[in-house]
C-alpha cells in the first residue's frame, strides 16, 4: 500500500525531470557583451540546420522575442549574427527499484517488480552569437530536454519557447 501513495509522487518526479531543461553556456571572455545592441540571423547556418521549416520559424521567433525583451532591435548591419542547430537523439530510461508492488503495467494489471521504462526523444538546440565585425564565435548557449513528440502544434510551441527561454536567460554571462 505504501508503494501506492508514493506513485503519484513517482510519476510527478517524472514528468517533472522530463520537462526540464538541462543548460550550459560559453562565452569569449574577452568580450564585451555590452556593445552588442542590434542582431541579424545567419541564414547561411540555419538554412544547413536539418529541421522542418515549421521549427525553425518557431525557434527563431523565440529568439528573436528574448533578444528584444533584452533589449536588441533587428538589424540590416547587425553586431551580432545569430545561429542555431539541433541534435536529437531516442533515449531509453530504465528506473528499477528493486521491490514488488502490484501496479498498472503497459500489458497487465498485477505484479510489477519495480522496473519502469521510458522512451523519449532528447534533443539538443544550440544559439551560437557570432561578433558581426570579427566573425567569430562571442556567445553559445546549449539547452537539452526531452521534446514534445504527441503532435500536439500548441505544445511543441511551449516546448520551444521553454527551451530558448532557459538557454537565453543565460545571456550576456555574468561578469566574476
């Protein structure tokens, strides 16, 4: 009984370790970050980044609503030249807890030793922030999470803005 009350708590464990988004960024630290005020996107790159055109739009509508919620306008001769592109890939997560429980299981109702397998597809979004003067690499920030695959257009969408929202919360880097 007392496996029971701790599966709803089990299951929001898991939804919850799901939904997030893992973020890291780099940075040039001999950068200053506060003379970039305009930005433009590097088309070149994101027309190679191999996603549906519908995916792209979204992430770079994302994009571009953080960077002007930061202040950035869009530019014909930006300072910065922004480029994106994923990786994903099918994850398998085995969870076993080595004790007997009777539960509800993909092809019965009975005993269940512990063990629960998830299926996702991770992917992997990378903002890179190219200095437009030098061409070189200023900012680049990396977010991973599990994707939304239901085909729910809505639910990608959040998804999307989710992710974006992680990796652009750390941009400029903070200064030690």
């Amino acid at each position: 009984m007392k496996a029971l009350k701790l599966l709803p708590l089990a299951l929001l464990f898991m939804v919850a370790s799901c939904s997030s988004v893992r973020v890291e960024s780099d940075y040039d630290t001999n950068t200053d970050f506060s003379k970039y005020k305009t930005y433009a996107f590097y088309k070149k790159g994101i027309d190679k980044v191999e996603i549906s055109d519908l995916d792209k739009k979204r992430i770079l509508k994302a994009v571009e609503s953080e960077l002007e919620s930061k202040g950035f306008t869009k530019s014909e001769k930006p300072d910065l030249l922004v480029n994106i592109f994923t990786k994903s890939r099918e994850k398998v997560d085995i969870f076993n807890n080595n004790s007997m429980h009777f539960g509800w299981h993909p092809w019965y109702y009975g005993p269940n030793f512990g063990m629960h397998i998830s299926k996702y597809t991770e992917g992997t979004l990378f903002i890179d922030l190219i200095d437009a003067n030098k061409k070189e690499l200023a900012w680049q920030g990396i977010g991973s999470g599990a994707l939304n695959t239901t085909g729910n257009v809505a639910k990608k969408e959040e998804r999307i803005k989710e992710f974006v929202a992680e990796i652009m919360a750390k941009y400029p880097p903070e200064r030690k």
